[in-house]
C-alpha cells in the first residue's frame, strides 16, 4: 500500500511553532516512527508553504497513490484550488489537522476540503495521521468508492 502524506504552510516548523499548541516533535521525527509501525506501507512525504505546489503533488500522487493524508494547514479554509485538485484525483484523502480546528479561532471552522475528503480527523496531534493510515489499511474498498 502507498500513502501519500501532503503537508501544508508552516508545518517545516513543527517541533519549534506554538508547541503548546502542536507539540514539540518534529514531522520528520514522527513519519519516521510511522515507518516503523507501519513497514508494510511506502511512504511519500511532501511538504510546502505554497499552494501551487500543494496542487501539483495532488495531482501527481492522486492517481499512483492508495490514500492520501492531507494537512492543508490554513489552506484548509481558504483554497478553492486544492479543493477542485481533490474532488479531480480518484486517490482517497483525509483530512488531517494536528489541533482542534473547532476549538480554534472562529475562521478556522470552516474547511473547504472537507467536502471532498472521505473523512476528517482533527485535534488528536500528530496521531491522527497513525489513524488516517490505519482506516487505509482497513479499508481496501476505499478506491471504489465516490467522492461527494
């Protein structure tokens, strides 16, 4: 099984950026605790501060990919453009947020992914992206199904 994971703005600075907020472990720190839980599956890792490329890594992997673990970061309630990559790719895509998005400043309530995504998980910490895994590697049938 392949899983892409796909991180959003100004989530290089995990580990350093309001640790009270998403921890002090960096990214890299924990995909590689991911790779050792889960050596079954091949990781893809990308990361970027810029829509556009969050778009084109969409695009490439959601058709190669199993799954795909999005944290679009602030993109989450702003982009359209990453809104239609999703609904284009067949690959399936959870979206993930490190903190509790609802418990958050009230702009942050609002994502405009979620629509296109199988499933949210958000407030558990870098966890969630073990879950997201998880509900993959569970359900196989997941490529089958439509997007709303």
């Amino acid at each position: 099984m392949t899983i892409a994971i796909i991180n959003g703005p100004n989530l290089n600075l995990l580990g350093k950026r309001e640790p009270g907020v998403y921890g002090d472990q960096s990214f890299e720190t924990f995909l590689e605790e991911l790779r050792q839980r889960y050596p079954e599956v091949t990781f893809h890792y990308f990361q970027s501060n810029v829509e556009g490329e969050l778009v084109n890594v969409l695009q490439e992997k959601g058709f190669s990919a199993d799954g795909i673990l999005l944290n679009a970061g602030a993109y989450t309630h702003t982009s359209v453009a990453i809104r239609d990559a999703i609904a284009a790719i067949p690959a399936p895509v959870i979206e993930i947020h490190i903190s509790n998005i609802y418990a958050r400043e009230a702009f942050r309530h609002t994502s405009l992914i979620a629509p296109k995504c199988v499933g949210s998980v958000c407030g558990l910490g870098l966890e969630g992206y073990a879950l997201g895994v998880a509900y993959f590697g569970k359900s196989g049938e997941l490529k089958n199904r439509g997007k709303a």
